[in-house]
C-alpha cells in the first residue's frame, strides 16, 4: 500500500490576508510560486502512481512548478464553497456572530456560485476523492494537491475520523503532509513539512 501526499498550494493574497478562500480563482504570490517551487526536491525521487490536482488555478500551478506537471484534475478536489463568507476573514464573521465556527457551524448560501456547504458535505466530496484514488494506491504512492481546508477534511476522513475533526490539522500554505499505513490501518506519517521550516506561516482557507 502506498502513501497518500498532500500538498497545499502556495500562497495567494487572500490566504495571505486571511479572507477566507474557496471558489474564487486567485493566482500564486510571488512567495506562493517560490512555495510552490520549493515542494520539487521533496518529492525529488518518488514515483508515483497517480497526480491529480485541483481545478483550480492556484492548486493547478503549485503542480506544475512543483514538477507534477502531468497532474489530472478532479473536481471533489475544489475547496470548502464558503458561500457568504467567502473573501472575508474569521474576524469579520465574528462581529456578528462571535462564536462562529466553521467546522461546526458552517457557512450561510451566498450569491449565485457560491451556495455554501458544511463540512459533512465537503466530507462527502472527499470520501469520493479517496474512493477514486485507492486503486492507484495498491500500486504505489499517490499525490493530491489541493487547498487547505479540504485536505483537512480529507484526512479526516482517511484516518476514520468526522469531517469536522479536520479542525485538529492546521495546514500551511506550500506544506506537504503525508499518509499512509501501520498493520492494515490509515496513519499519519509526516504532517505540514516545509524544505525550510522557518519559513512556515499559517494561512486561512483555500
């Protein structure tokens, strides 16, 4: 059984702010194409049995700077739709409602294209994610990149835990983790691991 990788796409100027990033489609940073870059000599000398990447732009370009050019998409892979709170911070939402939180809570619809979704819906999007990648892992390593937010949620679900325990796996902008196994049974084996880890700067959604 091979491992399941993880990586988060580099930094845009939204997670860079903290506003809350889900379908709107935001190129790297400048900072977040060197994250990018800084992910290929980490996975320098794996071989995988699958690559695929998120449709979105800023999941799609960590790829491919990160040598996963050759990266398939999957739509499950898009990230948390956070309805109205998209582009906002979790300061800004809680003015109003001071308890909010996301993992419990979830998110109110917003305007047209962003209809909003609670994390047992994001978790239903990853169990597809991980139903579609486990014949490749019977053959070796797969890698996934992704956003924030829905990686939680994915390894939530890979380690037989609610959707909403990805509350309890921050994860950084340009972090590679890692998954796999221990007599039979889904582990985590390495967790938001940077090629330099001075330089890791917690980042909100997308």
């Amino acid at each position: 059984m091979g491992e399941l990788v993880l990586v988060r796409h580099g930094q845009t100027e939204w997670s860079r702010a903290g506003r809350h990033t889900g379908r709107t489609d935001l190129p790297l940073t400048e900072e977040g194409e060197r994250q990018a870059r800084a992910v290929r000599p980490m996975l320098a000398g794996r071989r995988f049995a699958l690559v695929l990447s998120s449709p979105l732009g800023r999941a799609a370009r960590t790829a491919e700077l990160a040598g996963l050019s050759g990266a398939a998409t999957h739509p499950d892979l898009v990230e948390w739709d956070y309805g109205a709170y998209e582009g906002i911070t979790t300061a800004q939402v809680r003015r109003e409602r001071p308890d909010w939180n996301l993992w419990t809570d979830g998110v109110p619809a917003g305007g047209e294209g962003f209809p909003g979704e609670g994390p047992e819906q994001v978790g239903v999007r990853a169990d597809r994610v991980l139903d579609a990648v486990a014949p490749a892992l019977e053959h070796g390593d797969v890698v996934l990149v992704a956003h924030g937010h829905l990686l939680r949620v994915l390894t939530a679900r890979r380690l037989r835990l609610p959707p909403a325990a990805g509350a309890l796996f921050r994860l950084d902008t340009g972090a590679i983790s890692t998954l796999g196994t221990e007599h039979g049974r889904p582990v985590l084996t390495s967790w938001n691991r940077f090629r330099e880890q001075s330089s890791s700067v917690s980042e909100k959604g997308g």
